[in-house]
C-alpha cells in the first residue's frame, strides 16, 4: 500500500511541477513584454508551447490529484487482493500440515493429486536405493552453505518416491568434496512431509548428471535411472536409521505476504 500512495503522490507532484515550471516561464516572458513589442502575453510562442491561463493551471492541477488518487486507490486494491491471495494459501498450507498423517496407500501416482498433498504429514517403509542419490549444491541450512542429500525410497518393485533425506555441510577446504553419509541397508521406515521437488537455482545447463547437481526435475530424473519415481518428494523428518548425521531443520512452509 505505502508503494501505490507514493506512487500516486509523485505523478502528482511531476505534474504540478510541469504546470509551475511553465507559469514561471510565463512570468519571465511577462517581465520582458514592455521591452519587446513583438511578444504580447497572448502570443502562442513555440519554445514554450502557448500561453496557459491561470484558471487552465488550476484544472491541470486538479486533473493531476485525481489521477493520483484513482492509480492510489487501484494499486492499493491490488495489493491488498493480493495479500488476502497469500493468506489464504498460508491458512491452507497450516491447515494441511496439521492433518492426520496421510495413509502411505493414498500417497499420489499423478501430478494434480500431489500437489493436493503438499506439506501432508506420512509415514512410509521401503528399501533405500543408494546407488541413486544425489547432492544438490548451493543449498542452505541455519544460514551454512552445503549440500541435500537426495535418495530414492523403493516403496515396491517399480514403484519409489525421492527422499529430501536432509542437509550436509560443504567442506570448506574442497568444495567439490561430498560427505559421507551412511545409508541403512535393508527395510527401513521414516517420517516426512509431501512436497515438491526442492526449489529450483540457476544453472548453466538444463540438465544435469552426476552425483553433484544444482537441481532436480523428478520425472526426468525417473527416466535417467529406470525408477518409477512418483510425481513429488518427501522431506524427511525423522526415521531412516542409522544415524546419518544430516541436518533437518526445515523452514516452516511459507508464503511470502507483503
């Protein structure tokens, strides 16, 4: 709101200038009248576009404040539809995450339904497949730069789902370096949040491979590794063992209001 008043307050103010700026020059011509017979007040001069009345500087003044005031009140409209917007998706984002956890048998195969279950609490068992993790670079935790750890759960013979299993420091010595982190062999069980792929970083190259990347698209993911990944991530929260010695504490999902 404080960016349309000030918005709307210089367009104003730009043109109550303009109208000054040319009654000054009016008054700077009407000082020279009575030594130049050839430039009478009335005289359309081009320099100066014409000779404005008092009474037209005052409708171009008020014409100003009333265009002011309408592009104000329009963008302050906006803005406030548009927090009202991102409230509204905050509630529903609490409201999810407050829900019972999801049963493990009703987690989603396709795209609509998962973005359905976003921030959903679950429960879910499988076989860790370590062969296919994958470091994202550039990502921060408590404000440390590092690493995600990415692995895929097979929850069934073709059927997985990618774990955000947690976060890993960088090494500050070789950056490149990536930690070891332990991988529970067997049947494990963790616990986590539905959610999407983790946000998207600039890169230099659409896709990527290796261990190390700046970011993963799920569905082309499942395509290089010939795992039937579902169409979202869980964001691990507990569970998983051993003890890894990853980090996860999440930020609360959260939408930006203004």
């Amino acid at each position: 709101m404080q960016h349309a008043v000030c918005l709307g307050g210089a367009v104003t103010a730009v043109l109550e200038q303009c109208a000054a700026g040319r009654s000054q020059g009016e008054q700077d011509g009407d000082e020279g009248q009575d030594h130049d017979p050839f430039h009478p007040a009335t005289v359309w001069h081009p320099a100066r576009g014409g000779a404005v009345s008092p009474a037209a500087r005052r409708w171009i003044v008020l014409l100003a404040a009333v265009a002011g005031v309408a592009l104000t009140a329009r963008l302050g409209a906006w803005q406030l539809s548009r927090a009202a917007e991102k409230e509204a998706l905050q509630a529903s984002l609490d409201t999810r995450g407050a829900l019972p956890p999801l049963p493990a048998a009703a987690l989603a195969r396709d795209a609509a339904t998962a973005a359905s279950q976003w921030h959903r609490r679950i429960t879910l068992a499988g076989r860790w497949r370590p062969e296919h993790s994958v470091f994202l670079d550039n990502r921060q935790m408590n404000g440390r730069p590092g690493f995600f750890l990415l692995t895929p759960l097979e929850l069934a013979p073709g059927d997985a789902v990618l774990v955000q299993r947690g976060w890993a420091p960088r090494d500050l010595r070789d950056r490149a370096l990536l930690p070891d982190v332990p991988t529970a062999g067997g049947r494990v069980e963790l616990v986590g949040q539905i959610a999407p792929a983790p946000a998207r970083l600039y890169a230099f190259a659409d896709e990527e491979s290796g261990r190390l990347r700046q970011n993963i698209v799920i569905d082309a993911y499942a395509r290089e590794t010939g795992l039937g990944l579902r169409p979202l991530s869980i964001v691990q929260t507990e569970g998983g063992v051993p003890e890894d010695g990853l980090l996860r504490q999440w930020p609360r999902p959260a939408v930006d209001v203004h």
